[in-house]
C-alpha cells in the first residue's frame, strides 16, 4: 500500500494535530524513527522513512507489518521486547522503554533505544501504541568482537564533534588508527594520514597534570573492558582545552584493545564552572566576613572591619587593604581603616586629611560610581597622585566607590607592593560586592552605636512616663528576654531588680500574684502562636502586704529569623479598678432609675383613662344641657375640657419623655436625610409661617435613629414656633468635626433668650411664656437633652433677647 495513503499514518497526523504535547514528545524524544500500531489489528503497524533508513533499508522495500522488524531484532531481545509491549497494555504505570538491538542492512548489528505509550479510546481500552527509536550506536558481534570496517569508515566522519580510534597493545605500545578532521585540527596533523603508530607527540600534548589520571583510566578499561569516560585537559596550538571522552573497549584476538573515541569539546562548559566556583567562594567568604561581624561585641569593631579587610585582601592577593572617608564640606579624605600584609608597611597616619584636589580625575570617577584601576603607578603622569602613591612602594593600585544609597561616601583601596597586579573583570566585580559588604558593615555598625545611644535616650525620655514601657521577646526556640524595661518599672515594682529581667523573664513573673501567673502565662504563649494582641489585667505583689492591679498591653511582630517580640506598655490601674467597683454602684443606681421611669410610663399611661372620662362628660354636659346652664356655669365646663386637654398633653409629653431611649440599638443615621424628612413634614408650617432653613454637608453618624429625629425636629419647630413679630424665621443648620465628637449648631433669628434663663430651659415642664402668647408642655427641650444625654454628648444655648439664639450639641464620632 503506498505510503502517503497508509490509514494509521493518516490517523497518526490527525492525533498530533489534536495532541499537540504528543507530537512535540516523539519530535523530541524519537529523532531516529516512529512506529505506531494497531491493537484492534495486530498484523497492521506503520514505521516511518526514518526507521529504516537508519537501519541502512531502502524504506519502500519494507512492510508495515509486526513481523518486517521483528525479523531484524536480536533473538535474545526480541521475547522481552514482547513482553515489555504486553506489560505496558496491562498497566497503564508501566514504563515502555528498552535497549533493543537490530540487524543492520550491511550486517553487524547497532543498538537503538525502543520506547512507547499506550493510547486509550473513551471507554479506556488501549487501541494504539505509538513510540520512536533513538539510535545508540553500532555493538560488536558476538561472534569476532569487531565492527565493520565499512561501518567505522561511514560513521566516525560523519558524527559531529570530534572522534578517533585507539588501540592498546599487550607490549604497552599503541596507536592512533583513526583521526577524525577535528583531532587532526587540534594537533596539527596533515590530513591525508591515517595512521599514527609514533604516539609521543600527541601524548606530549596531554596536560601534565592530567597524564597519569589518563593513562590510569585507559588501562582500567582495557582490563576491565568497562566503559572509558574521563574529563581532561589538552594542550593545543589554539590553547588548552577541556575536553570529554566516552569510548567502549573492544578486545582483539591479539590481545590487543581497541576504543572508538567519541570526544566533546568542553571547555566553555568547565571555564563556566570555574567561574562558578570562585563566585561561590567569593560569597562564601563575603557572607562569613557579615556573619563574624553581626556576631562580634560592639566594642571589637574596629577589630572585626580590620579583619573582613585582610580576608578580602588575600583572597586577591592585595598587599594593602583600606577604607578612606570622603568629607565633601572639608573637600579632603582620610583613612579609617587600613589591613596590610606581613611586611608591609603601614600607611594610616600619613593619610589623614588628603586635599580632595589632589586626584580630580579619582574622584571624578568614583562620583560616577566608576573603579580607578591603576594597573602600573609608575606609568601615571608626573602629577599629584603620583608623588601621593610612590612613597607607598605601590605599584598596582584598584579603588573601589562605596555607595550609600546613590550617595557616594569613600572608597575601598587595594594596594599591591610586591608585585603588579592586572584586576580581572571577575576579580572587580567581587571586590565591588566587598565595597558593598564593608558599606553594610559601617553602616551596621553606626546603627548598633544610634542604637545604643537610643535605649539610653529612651530611658530618660520614659523617666516620667506613667507605668514602664518594655519590650518583650521570645527565640524559636521559646526562650524569652526582655532586651528593654524602661525605669518606670522601679515605680510599678520597688524591689525589682530590672538588670536581671533583661535575660530571664522568670524575675518578673515572681511578683505577678500566684493565682493570675498560670493566665499570665497561657495567655503569653496564645498571643506568641497566633501573634495577636497580649491584653490582660492581673495583680502584683508590690511588697509582702501590698497588692495592686497592673494592667499590661502588648502586640507581637514576628522578624525575619523568627523571633517574636512584643512592644508595649505596663500601667498600675489598681485606682481604675476602684472606679470600676464605683461605676458597678452607679449601674446598679440606673437600674433603679429605670424601674422609677418604667413607673411613670406605666402610671401616665393609666392617668389618660381618668382624664378622657372628665374630658368626655365635660364636652356631653355642654353639648346636652347648654339651654339649661347660665353663663358661669358654661365658661366653668370649658375651663374643664381645657384643663383635660393640657393635662392630655403634659402626660403624651412625660409618656414620650419616658420613652426616649428605650430601644438601645444604634445604626449608623444621615443626619442631612433627617432634616431633609422634617422640613417635608413642616411643609404647611413653613408655607404658612414663610420659614427658610438653610442646612448643607451634615455627617452620617451613629446613633439611636428615632431620638435624632425628634432632636432635630423640636430644635427647628422651637426656632420657627418662638419667632418675632414682622419677621420672617431664618434657621441655619451646620455642623463640624471638634476632636472625636461631631458639633451641631442649630441657629435662628427669634425672640432669645435671657441669660438667667438659658440653663432652667432644659428642665421637665419648664416654660418661659404664658400659654396664651405660646403654646407648649415644656417638655421639647427636656427631650432634647435626654437625646444628647443617650449620646453620651452636651448640649447648651447662647442667646441674645430679640437677637436669637443657636443652640448646640455633640455627639460622639464612634467610627
């Protein structure tokens, strides 16, 4: 069946058109030869072009079937090749994969990796298995142990890299049989010869170092007929390279061993790793210089800097290693630090205070955070830096900017005495990092110093505060310290000895009372493991018959190397806890107070009953005898009916007085939505009265919703209600933020009122003017201040009689 219409190679495109993962897998993996089978046909399997051509078979020879490659594998592989395809339809784990050998068009046999995957249709049956061949190379027969001649003629010339074949005579004596056009590029050999049987050349070329592993591996091979693979270094005309060789011995009948060498140029690869290794040094020796200095007492400083120098120092192979200060208000520089080299003399004290101005060109450079490399002082123009660094004995000199932030603040310098010194790109790139390091170091070290001089600031400045400040920290591993307690804590504990508490908390803990230490603790410990706030109150044995009430607040933070620290505050709250019992008194007070008001809602509420009876009989009796009553007689029943009503309505205003606050929910309330209901509701008092309310931007706040109605609402009808004669009322509301509360001023243009006055206002029942001029309970602004009262604010007026009055009142900001 021609190739191109062959129905499992058409199903095969259509799967890598859908399975674009399975495609690249086989690009990858089988780049000698793809094969794909029919389960549900057993007798059908397709191999591509490939296959067979690398088998040396002309591919329209051969069959698609089983049977057309399984006659060219090797008798004792080919029942675990079948056996490996079975296993791997019965576990869909199992890995097909196998080393197969094949019979080659030309003879001898090569070797090829077989691998496969199993491909599942919807119901999980396997119906097809696809997979490739990678070929690994010609094997010897079992019969001569040789290869074809033709094979190696073929093969080695046309592999890429380089190859050759060595052979190894029982005498010790050996010869090159065949050079691939590389090896003979590497050693210079002409390219027409064939045989090199006088080997001494190409061994002198070998790496002296590396000669004796050599030969060492060759002629373990050559005994053990194992696999010869071994890095090594040769000597060439273009240089010395690294090279890598693999090669399976094959032994004659003259005893002699033969290797067909495949070599690989790998000198990138192990000048990459060189590389690698000396930055791996190098950071290695940058983080043990940091590690020393972190771990060293403040005071041996100076000691460890000098130190970190010498070990950067000899890791190049400077002779003189320092640390110059720049001073850009002085416009001079001056040694600070200086390491140098046995023998070397120092130069520290002659460098103090240098003129700026005697190398503009150095520092020109370092400001653009450039190195001065000076590889040979003696070829420096005859200038100032010269006569600066030829007393020195320098002759090789690198300095390197230290950086701040991108603020330039000295510079690291490398002096070589002894002899010159070219830096390499990788060596300055390292002594770049070092700058750095040192800059950290300094930079630590200044920080350690303000840290000092701080904790003594702060001692002083938590002299006078209340209680003591403290911080609190616990290891990984929970042991605790206290690392500051400030003085007040003398205060808070007289006998306490806060020298010791600072590494062992346990000197704290003994004063807390008995009963609260076990909480203390526990509540420690919960705060440490879910890093929440360490809030309690708990007594202290302040001397042995004095116990007082300590109040401690604290929140952890856990830092990068996992120790916990708490940052917070002890107060002695022993006068609190008096207030405490005090405020329990007064709660118990306003219970009572409660069950009086629960009365007089009750008690007003059953007094309407009795008022509506007189009221009712009161109106009958006028309305039913009117013919019969004189005029007293009729004027008294009305001064009844009226009396009933006022006393209706003082009992609806002491009821709503009562009322006021009984629900205690609080909601968040728009107080610009309030004013904008009531002045709805007014509509027929401001048309009729011709009122304007100006109000603009009032906050949202929280609070009882009802009781802020009525607050607003008795305010803005009192304005409107007690206005002057002629006038029309003006009311303006405002608001504004005053510290954590809101401020309201309600505002109008009325009558006023007396200064006498202006406090007996707010009282139950308090009336300035007689019924007939106003009408009125005077109970309006005894709810106003109840309201303001549930709101824990204030409330007051400030008038002027006949120029108005604006009233005030705050309500706490609770958000």
């Amino acid at each position: 069946m021609p190739r191109e219409s062959y129905y499992l190679e058409t199903e095969l495109l259509s799967y890598f058109s859908d399975n674009p993962e399975l495609f690249q897998f086989i690009e990858q993996a089988a780049a000698d030869g793809i094969w794909y089978w029919d389960l549900e046909r057993p007798e059908e399997e397709w191999m591509n072009a490939q296959f067979w051509r690398t088998l040396g078979y002309p591919p329209e020879s051969m069959e698609h079937t089983p049977a057309s490659w399984q006659q060219l594998v090797h008798p004792d592989d080919l029942p675990t090749v079948l056996a490996d395809a079975a296993q791997a339809l019965k576990d869909p784990v199992y890995k097909f994969a196998r080393d197969v050998r094949y019979r080659h068009y030309k003879g001898y046999w090569v070797k090829m990796r077989c691998f496969g995957v199993v491909l599942k249709n919807q119901q999980g049956l396997g119906t097809r298995m696809l997979g490739g061949h990678r070929y690994l190379g010609a094997v010897p027969d079992g019969k001569d142990q040789q290869l074809p001649h033709d094979f190696l003629s073929y093969l080695l010339p046309n592999l890429p890299g380089a190859s050759y074949k060595y052979r190894l005579y029982p005498d010790g004596s050996d010869e090159f049989s065949f050079l691939s056009p590389e090896i003979k590029a590497w050693f210079g050999i002409p390219g027409e010869t064939e045989i090199i049987k006088n080997t001494e050349g190409i061994w002198k070329a070998v790496h002296p170092e590396d000669t004796v592993m050599l030969e060492t591996a060759i002629q373990r091979s050559a005994d053990d007929l194992n696999l010869f693979q071994l890095e090594w270094r040769l000597i060439t005309p273009s240089g010395m390279k690294w090279i890598s060789t693999t090669a399976q011995p094959h032994k004659n009948e003259d005893g002699s061993v033969e290797w067909y060498v495949f070599v690989s140029d790998i000198t990138d690869r192990k000048e990459a790793e060189a590389a690698l290794r000396a930055q791996l040094q190098m950071q290695e020796a940058l983080r043990k210089i940091s590690t020393q200095h972190i771990s060293q007492p403040l005071e041996d400083a100076d000691v460890t800097i000098n130190q970190a120098l010498g070990t950067i120092g000899r890791f190049v192979n400077a002779d003189r290693v320092y640390i110059f200060d720049y001073d850009f208000k002085k416009q001079t520089t001056s040694n600070t630090y200086e390491w140098c080299a046995e023998g070397i003399e120092p130069e520290i004290d002659n460098l103090q205070d240098v003129p700026m101005s005697f190398f503009p060109d150095w520092l020109t450079a370092h400001l653009n955070n450039e190195v001065m490399h000076i590889p040979n002082v003696q070829e420096l123009p005859q200038n100032m830096l010269r006569e600066v660094l030829e007393p020195q004995g320098i002759k090789s000199l690198l300095a390197v900017p230290m950086y701040q932030g991108d603020r330039c603040t000295g510079f690291v310098g490398f002096d070589s005495v002894k002899d010159y010194h070219v830096y390499s790109k990788q060596e300055m790139e390292f002594l770049r990092l070092s700058a750095q390091v040192l800059v950290n170091i300094l930079t630590y070290t200044e920080e350690r110093v303000k840290l000092i001089n701080s904790k003594q600031e702060l001692q002083k400045l938590t002299q006078n505060v209340p209680g003591a400040i403290l911080k609190l920290q616990m290891t990984p591993e929970g042991k605790f310290s206290v690392p500051f307690l400030s003085e007040g804590a003398r205060r808070l504990i007289p006998n306490l000895n806060i020298e010791q508490v600072h590494n062992n908390l346990e000197e704290l803990l003994f004063h807390i009372y008995h009963e609260d230490l076990s909480a203390f603790y526990h509540n420690l410990l919960t705060s440490s493991e879910k890093l929440s706030k360490f809030y309690m109150e708990y007594r202290v044995r302040t001397t042995e018959d004095t116990i007082r009430w300590h109040r401690i607040d604290m929140r952890p933070e856990q830092e990068a190397n996992g120790v916990i620290a708490w940052y917070g505050i002890v107060l002695d709250v022993s006068e609190q806890k008096e207030m405490e019992h005090i405020k329990d008194q007064h709660r118990a007070l306003k219970d009572k107070y409660n069950e009086v008001e629960n009365f007089a809602f009750i008690a007003s509420h059953d007094l309407k009953e009795p008022l509506r009876t007189i009221g009712s009989f009161s109106r009958l009796l006028l309305r039913q005898y009117q013919s019969h009553l004189d005029d007293n007689a009729k004027e008294y029943l009305q001064f009844i009916t009226d009396g009933s009503v006022r006393m209706s309505k003082l009992i609806d205003g002491l009821l709503e007085f009562s009322r006021l606050g009984r629900n205690r929910t609080q909601e968040m309330v728009s107080c610009q939505a309030i004013v904008e209901e009531i002045l709805s509701d007014f509509d027929t008092i401001l048309r009729e009265s011709g009122a304007v309310v100006k109000y603009a931007d009032l906050p949202t706040i929280q609070g009882f919703p009802m009781e802020l109605r009525q607050l607003f609402q008795n305010l803005i009808s009192n304005a409107i209600k007690f206005r002057k004669q002629g006038h029309i009322p003006e009311v303006e509301i405002n608001a504004r933020r005053r510290e954590k509360a809101w401020l309201f001023e309600v505002k109008d243009n009325g009558i006023g009122i007396p200064e006498e006055h202006q406090e007996r206002i707010f009282e139950i029942f308090s009336r300035l003017h007689s019924r007939q001029d106003y009408e009125g309970t005077g109970i309006g602004l005894a709810n106003c201040k109840k309201i303001v009262d549930l709101h824990n604010g204030d409330i007051w007026v400030e008038s002027t009689p006949g120029a108005g009055s604006i009233f005030y009142f705050t309500i706490p900001d609770k958000q």
